[in-house]
C-alpha cells in the first residue's frame, strides 16, 4: 500500500475532498499533526481538522459528510474512542482510512481503508504514521490542486532517516546524563516548542514522560510563552526547549533570549545542531517532529536508566477499569 494508490482510491470514489480530519487518541494525535500543519500551509481548497477521538464523536463537525476524509490511527487498532470516530465517520459518508500497526484489530474492519504499518528501531519514516500522513496530505493537495513542493517533501521523508540515526548517537552523547541530572534535580519542569514540532513538545510531555516515566511536567507553545506562561520563569524553574529549524523557529529563539537572563536553569536541543540543515528549508517544518520524536525517545531512555523506570511500566493504562 502507499499513499498515492490510497489517495487515487478516494478521489475515484468522492471526486473531491473539501475537508480532511486527523483523529487520534494520545501518541497516534500527536503523529497526526505535522501532516494537519501540511494541510494548512499549502492547500488553497482543503480544510483540516486536528481532533482528539473523544471530542470529535462528542462534538462531530457538521461538515463531516461525502466530501471529507477521515484518517483515524489507534496504534493498537482497539482504542474505543478511535473505532467508534471511524465507524461514526462512515455512516456519515466520510471516506475513512485507519492506520494501525494490528493486523485484525477493530481498526483493519473492511468498511474502511486500513493501513496496517510495522513499528520497531530501524522502520523508515516514510513507513510509520508521521511519513504516511504526510504523503497523503502531499499527494491530496497534488491531485486536486498541485503541489509544487511534492518531490522535495517526498525526498526529505526519505533523506530524514540517516540525520535521525546519526542524532540519535549525538544526542545521548550531549544531553542524556545532563537530561537525567535534571530530572533528579527538578521534580517539576517545562517543554517548550512551536509550529509542527509542538506535536512533539505535547507527546515529551504527556506520554514519554507523564506516561512512561512519571515525571511531572507541562508543556507550553513557543508562541504562546509570552502570553501568561512566561510569568513564572525564574531562577531554579527548569525549562527544556526544542529549537526547530523552519520558520517558526523565531518563536523558540525569542523564548530563549529571555530564559537566557531570566532563569538559571534551562536546557536548549536546537535541531540545527543535529542535522536538519541537510534538509531543504521549504519543507523542514514538516518532517523535524520525526527528528524530536527521536531524540525525545533517547532522552526518555536515559531518564528510565537513571531512574531504573521502564518505559512500558504502568500502574493505571489497561490495568484499572476508567
């Protein structure tokens, strides 16, 4: 399967798509957002939703009808909240496609375009929901109105997987004592980032490290700082942020002018430094979230080390009934 049959198929039996919505539950939202960005950035004619399942079965958008497409992932195919938006989807004349990494799950249902992707150390990005989403959103927009940065997008899809091999090694090498120094130091700390790498700065937060490693912390937007949050920024309030490399990235380099002389703790991951300059600037905003996705999981990792915390532990996710 790849994106362009995918995407041949809808059109051939919609004619057109006027609306897009990317629905997901925690870890797949977040691999969703960066193909939403896409969307907006470059379609003229296509509208895009970004919604977490639960809200979007509570709160449908009206427009969702024969003329939309609905891409749910569920990594395990069964999460409840995603199944339920596919199959409420389909009965509204949505064209759906799921993404799970289960074959024979909830998910792989014939009422819909399944994708079933393989997940592991050494899976290209292309093959993983971030790429595969993208490559929809590229060949979505190129099919119904052109797209002048499609081979581009297409190559940096591909061209991203050695710069994410060789961060990897980089990353640990810089930050992973330092990172795991802080979280012993700090019980409490702040993630920022912006534009499509916000997905990232969301997931560091929410599922490697409140999920997988029980660490409190919360996570601001770059752009946003400014706004409320910077207000509690002071001497021993640690701050963690991820520097893109597109153009949102005035936004983390004005957050970080003003953490350089307003706190004495902060620690700056700059994607510059790690490789992203390989990549060409018109399309970088787009696949940089699958580089802090990355880096992300190897500071997750020294983390766990230091805390002798296994990132798979639970103590409520599939134990408790909630």
């Amino acid at each position: 399967m790849n994106a362009n049959e995918v995407i041949t198929k809808v059109l051939k039996e919609k004619g057109s798509i006027k609306q897009v919505y990317w629905v997901a539950c925690g870890g797949s939202l977040i691999d969703l957002y960066p193909a939403h960005c896409l969307l907006n950035a470059e379609s003229a004619e296509i509208e895009s939703g970004w919604i977490t399942a639960a809200e979007f079965n509570l709160t449908t958008p009206k427009k969702v009808g024969k003329n939309s497409l609905v891409v749910v992932c569920s990594h395990s195919g069964n999460t409840p909240e995603a199944f339920e938006a596919a199959v409420k989807s389909t009965e509204l004349g949505a064209s759906v496609i799921t993404l799970t990494d289960n074959a024979g799950s909830k998910c792989d249902d014939s009422r819909f375009i399944t994708w079933v992707y393989p997940w592991g150390e050494g899976v290209p990005t292309k093959e993983v929901p971030i790429g595969i989403t993208l490559m929809l959103a590229a060949e979505l927009i190129k099919a119904q109105e052109g797209f002048p940065k499609y081979d581009v997008l297409a190559k940096a899809v591909t061209d991203i997987d050695p710069i994410i091999e060789s961060a990897k090694v980089k990353v640990n090498n810089e930050l992973g004592e330092k990172f795991a120094d802080v979280c012993e130091k700090h019980d409490f700390f702040y993630i920022l980032g912006s534009g499509p790498n916000f997905s990232q700065t969301y997931g560091f937060a929410i599922c490697s490290l409140m999920e997988m490693q029980w660490q409190h912390c919360s996570y601001i937007n770059s752009a946003e700082y400014f706004h409320g949050p910077f207000e509690c920024t002071e001497n021993g309030v640690f701050y963690f942020l991820q520097k893109g490399s597109g153009v949102n990235r005035v936004c983390d380099e004005r957050a970080e002018a003003f953490l350089k002389t307003h706190t004495d703790a902060y620690m700056v991951l700059d994607a510059m430094e790690y490789g992203m300059d390989k990549l060409d600037a018109s399309v970088r905003d787009f696949v940089e979230p699958a580089l802090f996705y990355a880096m992300n999981v190897e500071l997750r990792a020294a983390r766990g080390k230091r805390f002798d915390h296994d990132p798979e532990t639970r103590r409520y996710m599939g134990i408790e009934k909630y």
